[in-house]
C-alpha cells in the first residue's frame, strides 16, 4: 500500500492523471475525457465534458448493485424520541416522487430550489430530489431569521422552497413557517410555490395556492428519473457569512465535488462501503452537505442524521448512546460539542456506560482543536484523535492525517499534512514565503482541485475580490499560521485574530491553547482589544468546569501567570474574565468578532448565525464591569 508522500507526490507530479483515477469511481453517463480544462488557468474548470448526476451515485447505482435492502440513513431524534432505519430502496422512492412531484409543478433543469428544513430525513430527501431533476438547491439553516432567508431569496432567485413546518432547538418548538412569510413578503424575488413538511409538534396553516402539502404532492406524483447534467453544472449554492454583510453564495459543481468526496471516504475518514459514518452536524452547513447527505450515500455508507445536541438531549452522554447503539465507526464533529461535553463530565463517567469498540475515530474540524480537547477525547474514546481543517468554500478537507492512506503521526496543536489536490502555502503580507515557523497568511497556490468553490454565485467579482487579490496566483485562506520541518500546518488564528502588540505579532490561537490546558478551564476565547500605548492587548474569556469551587480571581491569576511562562511578557495577558458561556455559530464557531466590537465600543450587527442573542448582552454586560465597550447596535 502507498504510503502519504508517495500519494501527495503523485497528485503533484500529475494531477491529470490523479483525479482521472480518482473519477474511475463514479458512475457516468458520460465519462470526461480529462479532468482539467487547462491546469494552467488559475480557474480551470474539472470533469467538464463528462455527464453526470449526483442522485444516481447517491442512491441508484447501490440499489441496482446489491445495497437496495442495507440501510442508506439512521435518524435519531432525542428531542422527538423518534428513531428510524431508511432503507436505501426506500430513499430512492421517497427521492424518485419528490422529484416528480417538483418536475410536475415546473422545476427544470438549473431552476433554484431554496430548502428550509430541520433535521429531518425529508431535508435529505429533498436535497437529493432537488440534484436529481438537475436543479439547483441551497439549503438554509432552519430556523434564520427572516430578513436573513429573504436575502438568500433574491440573490438565489429560487421557483420554489421546500421549509419544514417547525423545527426543534432542544425544549423550544421553532414555528418555521412565520418566519417564511415573512422573508417572502420582504423579498423582491417571489417563489412560483412552496412545499411544507408537516411536522406533528407543530403544523403549519397553508395558504392556498402558494403552499402544498408535502404528502399530498407526494401521494399523486409520478416518479421521475436521473437527469444527465455537465460536470461543471452546480449540484448547490451555499451561503456562507460575508464581512460586508451580504453573504456569499458558493457553488458546488457537481462532477467535481462526486470525485473528491468520493476520495476522502476512504482515504481520510477510512470507512468501507457498509460502515456506519456520522458527522454531527446540520443539513444547513458545509458539513451537513459533505457528511451527512452527500459523501457516505455516495460512498455506499450509512449515514446517521441526529436531531439533537451534544448536552442536554438528555445529558452530556448522548453521544455515546448514537455512537454505541448504532455501530457508529467513524465520527466527526466539532471541537466545541467536546469541550461542551467536557465542561459538564470533566471525569468522563458517562462514556463508561456505553461500548463504544465499533468507533476507530474521532475527526473535529470548525474550530481549532486545542490540545486539551485532543487529549481528553483520546483518554475517553482510546481511538486516534484527528483535527482536520477544511472550510465551505472548498468542501473538504485542505490539511488532514489520512488515515486510509497512513496513520501518520499525530502533532498536537496542527491538522497534520495537506491532501492531494492542495499545495498549502505560508506567505508574508507581500507574497513571499516565509520560512519554517514563522507566521504567516495561509493560501493555496491555484489551481483548487475539484469539488472546491468555481466562484460565487452571480458575483464574479466580488469572488476575485475576497479571494484571489491579496495573493496572486493563490488563493486566500483568510487563516494564519505557519509550517514545521515535517511540513505540518498549524493554524493559529483568522488573519484577523493576529494581533499587533506592540510591534508583535502574535497569535490569539497560541494564547488560547495554552489558556484550555488550566485544568479549571472548560473552553476560552482570546480577542485583541485596541489600547493607545501598546497598539492592541489580549483579553481572555474563560468558561469554568462545572463543580469548580475556587474563587474566579485565583483562577485568573494563575491563567494569567500560564500566558507569561508559555508565551512570555510579550504577550502582555494580564485581563481575563469568566462568563458563562461564549457566544457561538449554530455551527459552534466562537463569534471571536463580534466580541472585538463591543469590546471597543463599535457598532455591532447581532449575526444571523448565533446560537443564542442573549449571550452576546451577557458579554457587553461583563465588559462594561471592567470598563470596555459603550455602543449596541442590533437587529
């Protein structure tokens, strides 16, 4: 078996050659002739000549090779205490009518479809209906607000959406289908209809000739057949955050984005077609779209869809219940549910009540994963621990440990190695290298492989502007951080969390590792406030272990003593304040931002994305006690 360098340097020697093997997995209707358009074009297109659809890979080339009968989903809902074993031949029908359903009421070929779903099997149903008639769909986490949904309206322009009646956000019952009046009503773009899942906690009032019951359009549609679409026809737009405000929508192109995901089930996460995989997260993020629906149907894996969180649905073990009950073998999820794990079972009692001998590993991406995190989850689970980084843009992973390929040897605080297809630099503000340990911007020398982001829906420009200006002839990751001697990545922080203290560049991240290795510390965050003298000063917010009992000022202190012996006076730590919890993305990301305005007494936005708006006034609140932070501005 090849081992990783020989795999990475063959990707390099001839990437023609490497993704031209890399599609020999995928089912065609048309095969391409070549993989790239040009490689010397910084945004050469992949599989562009072939024809191709996402849905036949996903579910009907298994059901006519012999996985007609093996389970293709496992939905596990605590909050509804729902559980459910679709069959692949199942899904296949359930997709195959929607579809119908859809081509019946005028959905055609590149037509937009918005999704506005809960995690509910239909949402996966849906988003392989969509694919299957060779629309387009962009799901939107369920629940946004609606000035949020109505903006993804009108820059989608879609003919229709598909919106569960209610979602559910552990004891709260979230009535989705106000919020989609709403947006339509604002929005200048107006769907042609709209379809709604009935859910039993809470259905929706229909209105009529705009809304249909979803089983009711179900019950009188034909079944509709794969339809063949280019290989760089887009499969979805996802809308990422944007720093204007107006967010981005990426698209995926279809030929590509089967090819890669198709590579990483293997060779990263090492499953086999037949295992079980299970990537707790939400159909509405990056990682809902590549590991939940998409990359393991693709695959021939089982994928198990959960509705619920990793604290309190019902306790800080229920992961360990999906994992053990269903044969879970390889599982990701992001750093933050462990630290939340951890803050409520800091000994690890509840992992012993289950037989967890299916699981061969844990994979963490979204954050950066301290290795505090790393190590308490290697102490209770006993399988290898391995942070990855990808982002949406690009849908999978940049920088792994591959483990189908090589177990390679695992550095605490880095994501370990670049996959092929990704030729990882570390650059100064001028685009010139740096060398080994320095800081720096990461980007990725152009071309992106397949599968990775062509540009942004209906804006061009604004994609060349984001991410190809800062760096000619690369791409900007938006990261910084610097390489080993083994070629190990470590990611320290956004650009933008590179703080300047007086003259020093140093890295929020760095502070915030060794911050998570106190062990009172449940979870922090380190933001850099503006100070006259010094130009920037870190300010730390720590999250404290449930059942400590010393007082915050002792912890404080010794936190701040921690900065001064791993890092040095340099870093000039010396405020740190406990909160109760961190503000935080429904994806978990740490609204790090945010913090920094109100910190600095600038005008602030209240994201769409938060998980919880009240956090954000408890923040201000416990700024104001130490004498930062004076305007509020929200919506």
């Amino acid at each position: 078996m090849k081992k990783y360098s020989e795999v990475y340097q063959g990707w390099l020697a001839d990437p023609e050659k490497f993704w031209m093997d890399a599609a020999e997995k995928i089912d065609w209707f048309k095969k391409p002739t070549r993989a790239s358009s040009d490689l010397n074009d910084p945004l050469c297109k992949w599989f562009s000549d072939g024809e191709v659809n996402t849905c036949y890979n996903a579910l009907d080339r298994h059901v006519k090779n012999g996985r007609a009968e093996q389970t293709a989903i496992i939905y596990d809902s605590p909050v509804t205490g729902v559980k459910e074993k679709i069959s692949y031949s199942l899904l296949l029908e359930n997709v195959s009518l929607l579809a119908g359903a859809l081509l019946e009421k005028g959905i055609r070929k590149g037509d937009r479809v918005i999704v506005y779903m809960p995690m509910v099997p239909e949402a996966i149903v849906a988003m392989l209906a969509i694919a299957r008639i060779g629309a387009i769909h962009s799901v939107v986490f369920g629940g946004f607000a609606a000035n949020e949904l109505a903006t993804r309206i009108d820059d989608a322009t879609p003919k229709a959406i598909i919106a569960g009646s209610c979602g559910i956000e552990g004891n709260k019952i979230i009535d989705y289908k106000p919020l989609l009046d709403e947006a339509i009503n604002l929005a200048e773009h107006k769907p042609d209809f709209c379809v709604l899942f009935q859910r039993e906690q809470k259905e929706a009032t229909l209105l009529s000739g705009r809304d249909f019951d979803w089983k009711d359009l179900i019950s009188k549609a034909s079944k509709a057949d794969c339809c063949a679409v280019s290989g760089d026809h887009p499969v979805y737009i996802l809308y990422t955050s944007g720093t204007t405000g107006q967010p981005k929508g990426v698209i995926r192109p279809t030929g590509g984005h089967l090819v890669a995901l198709y590579w990483t089930m293997k060779n990263i996460y090492n499953v086999d077609p037949g295992d079980v995989f299970w990537a707790a997260s939400d159909v509405g993020w990056v990682v809902g779209h590549s590991y939940i629906c998409y990359a393991p149907l693709i695959h021939g894996n089982t994928t198990v869809l959960f509705e619920g969180k990793p604290v309190g649905t019902p306790d800080a073990g229920t992961f360990w219940r999906v994992m053990s009950e269903h044969k879970v073998k390889s599982f990701f999820t992001a750093p933050t549910a462990f630290r939340a794990i951890k803050r409520e079972d800091p000994e690890g009692n509840l992992v012993k009540n289950y037989d967890l001998s299916n699981l061969r590993a844990l994979y963490l991406a979204g954050e950066r994963a301290d290795p505090d995190t790393i190590v308490w989850a290697q102490k209770q689970l006993n399988v290898p621990v391995i942070d990855h980084w990808w982002q949406t843009e690009t849908g999978y992973t940049i920088v792994g440990n591959p483990l189908g390929i090589e177990h390679l040897p695992i550095k605490l605080g880095s994501p370990s190695v670049p996959m092929p297809g990704y030729d990882v630099r570390i650059l100064d503000g001028g685009g010139r290298e740096k060398k080994i340990r320095e800081l720096g911007a990461i980007a990725i020398k152009l071309p992106l492989p397949p599968g990775t982001l062509p540009t942004l829906w209906n804006a061009h420009e604004r994609f060349q502007s984001s991410y190809l200006e800062a760096f000619p002839g690369y791409y900007e990751t938006g990261d910084a951080g610097y390489k080993d001697e083994d070629g190990y990545l470590y990611i320290m922080a956004r650009t933008d969390d590179v703080i300047n203290v007086a003259g020093h560049r140093l890295s929020t991240g760095a502070m915030e590792e060794v911050l998570a290795s106190h062990g009172d510390v449940a979870e922090c965050a380190v933001i850099g406030v503006e100070d006259e003298l010094k130009g920037q000063l870190p300010l730390g917010f720590l999250c404290i272990n449930k059942g400590v009992s010393r007082s915050k000022a002792e912890i404080i202190n010794e936190c701040v003593k921690l900065i001064r012996e791993k890092i040095g006076p340099v870093a000039a730590f010396k405020t740190a304040i406990i909160v109760e919890r961190l503000p935080k993305t429904r994806s978990g990301k740490i609204l790090r931002a945010i913090m920094v305005k109100i910190a600095n007494g600038a005008s602030w936005l209240t994201p769409a994305t938060i998980d919880d708006p009240e956090i954000l006034d408890e923040i201000e609140i416990k700024l104001k006690e130490i004498g930062y932070g004076q305007q509020k501005k929200e919506t």
